[in-house]
C-alpha cells in the first residue's frame, strides 16, 4: 500500500505529541495534555514542516500538504505558499501543483484552498503559471489532440469546473483560449459562465467585451440564468470589470 500525503504528515504530527481523537479533534501530549482543534495543530506545526531541513524538498510538499488535507486550515497554505515560490528546485512546484490539481478535482475541494487559488495564486505574477499547472495545459493540450470530449466527466471535469469558476483574477489573455475551448464542452458551460460572471467582478478582473458576449452567447445557457441578463447588458455596454463602472450592473 502506498503511503499517503496524510500518513506522512501524521507520522510528522506524532513526533510532536499530535494524536487525532474525532473530526477537526486533536490530543496534545504537553503538560498538560489538552485538546486541539486543527487549526490549532496547524498553527504549531505548518512552519516547522517548511522549514525542516531533515526533510528533503519534495517531502516537504508532501507532508505540507497531507497536514492540508488532515486540518483543511489556512495556515497551512500560507507556509506552504512562501515555501513553494522560494525554492528552486522544479521538482517542488511539480509536486506542488500535481498535489493541488488532485485535491481540484474532488467532489468538494478544501473551500481554504479554493480561496486561496482566488485571493493567491491567480494574481499579479502568478496568475498564469497557476492557471496553466492547474489547467490551462490540460485544456490546451487536449484541444490539439481533439479530445476536449474527455472534459466532460470523471476527475478531470471537476478539476476543470473548480478551476474555471475559481479564475476570474486571471488575465483574459491569459485564459481566453482555455475558456473558448471549454465552452465546447456542453457540461462546462456552466462553469464557464461562472468563470466569466467572476471575471466581471473580481477586483483584479477583466473581460474583453466584444470576445466575452461572443462566449457568453455560444454557451446557450437558459434565459432564467441568474445574472445572465445583466452580464449580457453590461457586456453590450463595453464595460470590462464590475469596478470600472459600478452601477451598469444596477442599471
């Protein structure tokens, strides 16, 4: 059997005195033992995974990333952040996005991770090399080789709707292909609306207006589509972003 991300970290977590005793339940064996939430266990540990030197690099993601799955805490994704962008070695940004794109494509993904792909990684300098790890080369090369029809369900699906609804920072050049081609995909044309619809108003966001109404029209979504209506409005108004003016959405 192989060892598991979890099991490394727990082996990590029993060194220093970390036993699980129930959901988000946690023993500390200080003087005096006491009971932990798993934010607290993170708090006591995320540093000190990034920084050990008896770990090697790639380890270092692993166990990093198995406490994130044992405590889903934030904690965790602001050491592990830090600790991916200062390292040079390839083999642990590899690591680190084969490690986020598994945990993307569950059923109901760590909401701290989603958020801090939003408020993160797809921003500024980031933002493309994030969204291209996580999908944009998947949807890239399954295009050329004609078989964007895989999107449409299992892991990947999933993985591909998370990220598309997570990416409205993203710059539109950066993603305008990946979203034309997923919106071939008839069971991704919902997330790619929503990946537009948060394109409008994330505070780092922007559309191309004549590009996006062209997508927006393709998906053929239902006319009862909340904010389909006033996507569409503002669209044909050439607005960009919900920030450069406000009340066209109120309009």
């Amino acid at each position: 059997m192989s060892t598991t991300d979890a099991d490394l970290a727990l082996l990590y977590l029993a060194d220093f005195g970390f036993t699980p005793i129930g959901p988000d339940r946690w023993r500390s064996d200080g003087t005096p033992p006491e009971e932990m939430s798993g934010e607290d266990v993170a708090f006591h540990t995320a540093f000190e995974i990034t920084t050990d030197e008896d770990l090697d690099a790639v380890q270092g993601v692993h166990t990093a990333l198995g406490l994130l799955d044992l405590t889903a805490a934030f904690e965790v994704l602001t050491h592990l952040n830090a600790y991916v962008l200062d390292n040079t070695d390839p083999a642990v940004a590899d690591t680190f996005w084969a490690g986020l794109r598994d945990r993307m494509a569950a059923p109901e993904p760590i909401e701290h991770l989603r958020l801090n792909l939003r408020t993160y990684w797809f921003w500024g300098a980031t933002a493309r090399a994030a969204f291209d790890a996580l999908l944009g080369d998947d949807v890239r090369r399954f295009a050329e080789a004609g078989r964007l029809p895989d999107l449409a369900t299992g892991p990947l699906h999933r993985r591909a709707r998370h990220v598309l609804e997570d990416s409205g920072a993203v710059d539109w050049d950066d993603k305008r292909d990946v979203y034309q081609a997923a919106a071939t995909v008839a069971e991704l044309r919902p997330a790619v609306f929503r990946a537009l619809l948060g394109s409008y108003h994330a505070a780092s966001g922007r559309l191309d207006p004549p590009e996006a109404l062209t997508l927006l029209d393709s998906l053929h979504l239902p006319a009862d589509t909340e904010h389909l209506p006033q996507l569409a409005a503002v669209l044909r108004k050439g607005v960009a972003k919900h920030y450069e003016n406000p009340t066209a959405w109120r309009a």
